[in-house]
C-alpha cells in the first residue's frame, strides 16, 4: 500500500544497509601510528612522550 505517490517510498521502507567503518588511527609511516590520543590529526606535542615523563601515582 503506498501512501503518497513518492517514486521514492519503497526505498524509504526498505532498512538501511550499514555503512563501511570510518578508517580508524593514523596513515601508515606517521609517528602517530598506534597512538590512542589519535583524533584525525597530528598533536602540537606529542601526548606519549609527555606522559611517559611524568611521575606515576603512589
């Protein structure tokens, strides 16, 4: 039963298909490879080597 005369309304029923995943972490031969701070660009400074100067908890 169609309830307009929408060209488009079977596809409108039909349920979605998924999507690729977006591609995630940085392009290969970047030094932010592996990197779980990696938002899509590369830090001013980078977050690994500044934590792993910092003293950990007691």
């Amino acid at each position: 039963m169609n309830f307009t005369s929408s060209e488009y309304e079977k596809v409108m029923r039909e349920p979605p298909q998924p999507e690729a995943p977006a591609p995630s972490g940085a392009p290969d031969g970047c030094r932010c490879v592996g990197c779980p701070y990696w938002r899509g660009i590369m830090c001013v400074s980078c977050y690994r080597d500044l934590l792993k100067g910092l003293p950990r908890g007691r």
